[in-house]
C-alpha cells in the first residue's frame, strides 16, 4: 500500500490544478488536495462541470483572511426583529412588493443540468455534509467520501438520507458498497477535519484507499463492517432499509439514487456532550457546511429561540 500511495501522491503533483465534477463536498482546495479523474470519467466526458474551475488559485487564496483559529465561543443574539407580533410579516429588509422572481422550468429544453445544479446548490442553503465510510461486498477495498446531499429525516428511528446524483461513467463506491453491503458510518465534520475530507473526494486509482490519503484515523464499529472516523466529534453506524432511484431528464446519465439508512448505533465524542449525552455542544461540534459553492464554518451568530 506504501508504494501504491507513493505513486499516487506523485501523479497529484505531475498533474495540472484542474477541478472536476463530482457528487461530493465542493471546496477551493490547495493544489494537493485536487480531485483527478479516474481514465473512465475522463473517457465518459460529463455533460458539464459542476464548480467553477479557479485557474489563479494561489493568488486568489493569498489575498483572503487567515483562517481564525481562536476558538473563541458561538455568540447568541437577538432575533432580527424582537418586538415581533403574530400578523406582522417580514419588517425589515426591502418590502416584497419591490421584488420580483423569475419563473424557471427545470426540464426545458434549453436548461442545463448544470444550471439547476449551481441554482438548488446557491439557493438551499447551509447544507450539511455527511462524511461516510463504506466497504465493498468483498470486503477487499474501504470507502470514505463527503456528500452534501446528505440529512437527518427522523430521530424514532434514527433515520438519514443520502444521495447520488446522476452522472456519465461509472457508479460512485460509495453508491455501490450500499448496494452491495447496506452498511455504513455516517460521520460529523467539523472545521478542523475540512482538508482531509475534501482530500477524500478525490477520484483515487484502484487499490489507493480514502483512509491513507487523508490520514484519518479509523476507530472500531460494532453493529457495521466499515470503519468510523475517530477525528469525528459524532459517527452514526447505518444500515440501508430502501434504495429508490430515479431516471435523469438528459440521455446517456445515469439514474438518480436516493438512499435511507437507519441507524443502529451512536459513537459521541465524551467531552463534547453532555452528562446523560443528549447534547452535542456546538463550540465542540464546529460543523461545515456547504453555503453554494463554497464551504465555511456555520459559527458566526446564533438566534435563540
């Protein structure tokens, strides 16, 4: 495996800084951390790309802000508007009447996928990401990617979504290893973990596992085969109970794939929750989330209700 990822890391760097589409967490990564595309994708020319390739990405990043490592605490504010009554409306911001919105019908002709992509993506937002860890039917080859099209959808039972849009080329792992197995770990993501998960979602040459590019660390499972991440402050062990899928609107795509796993076992970080751990603190949390195109830590201000 040494060699193997020896060689990997070697194509990274001989490789030129291009950014690829893929069903997965969507960051300006450094150069490094770059997706490549595997000789199908390549081969399979996808109908269109789903980020924005920065062609100047060292120059861009350098003028940004250096990432605040403080830790200083989440602050709770006030509601926008605490006076508030019930029939009041929105009262602050541009008044409604002064807006105006376009009608759009995703299935037109001259609408592309990636428009509705880049529009749902920019549109419906915070999203969380859903980090998950798989294993392939003979049990040979370990997964571990980041999805953003990714919820919690019940708690009696614990239940979660997750979603694999379609695409030219082959089935992603991590669609197929749930087909082939039905187990899972769903992990949290928080700030400090943003490289090596977005180092995950590269498209990673046979026998090159996730788990050697990122350098995370595999905990044991009880209830699953796959592996959680102990660098996680939340891992949810799952197993598949339904697969729907769903035909793309444009020709040559594969279908849609819309997968519910019901948990079976919680791993919660000790001192981020609390005593009877039915609370997972936010300061310790630290989540990512996908805010459009780019992803940032959900930290700033917090209203409470």
């Amino acid at each position: 495996m040494t060699r193997v990822l020896t060689t990997f890391r070697s194509a990274i760097a001989s490789r030129p800084s291009t950014l690829h589409a893929r069903k997965c967490l969507i960051t300006n990564a450094s150069p490094s951390t770059m997706r490549l595309t595997s000789s199908a994708a390549a081969a399979a020319k996808p109908a269109f790309s789903a980020v924005q390739p920065i062609t100047n990405f060292e120059e861009t990043t350098a003028n940004r802000p250096d990432f605040d490592h403080s830790g200083k605490p989440i602050e709770i504010t006030k509601s926008p508007d605490p006076s508030w009554s019930y029939g009041d409306g929105v009262r602050t911001g541009q008044s409604p009447t002064d807006k105006v919105h376009r009608e759009i019908d995703p299935y037109s002709p001259d609408r592309s996928v990636g428009q509705n992509y880049r529009l749902l993506i920019s549109g419906i937002a915070p999203r969380p990401v859903g980090f998950i860890s798989t294993i392939s039917g003979d049990g040979e080859t370990k997964n571990l990617a980041p999805f953003s099209y990714f919820q919690v959808t019940d708690h009696d039972p614990p239940m979660f979504i997750v979603s694999f849009s379609s695409r030219v080329g082959l089935t992603k792992d991590t669609y197929q290893n749930l087909k082939d197995t039905g187990e899972c770990v769903i992990n949290t993501v928080s700030e400090n973990m943003i490289e090596a998960v977005n180092a995950s979602s590269i498209d990673a040459p046979y026998g090159v596992s996730e788990w050697d590019i990122t350098g995370l660390t595999e905990a044991p499972t009880t209830t699953v085969r796959p592996s959680r991440v102990r660098e996680s402050v939340l891992s949810i062990e799952g197993q598949v109970v339904d697969i729907k899928e769903f035909e793309s609107h444009k020709p040559g795509m594969s279908n849609y794939g819309m997968v519910l796993i019901k948990a079976t076992r919680f791993w919660v970080q000790e001192d981020a929750a609390n005593e009877d751990f039915s609370h997972i603190e936010l300061d310790k949390l630290r989540p990512i989330g996908q805010l459009g195109e780019r992803d940032g830590p959900m930290r700033s201000q917090i209203i409470s209700y």
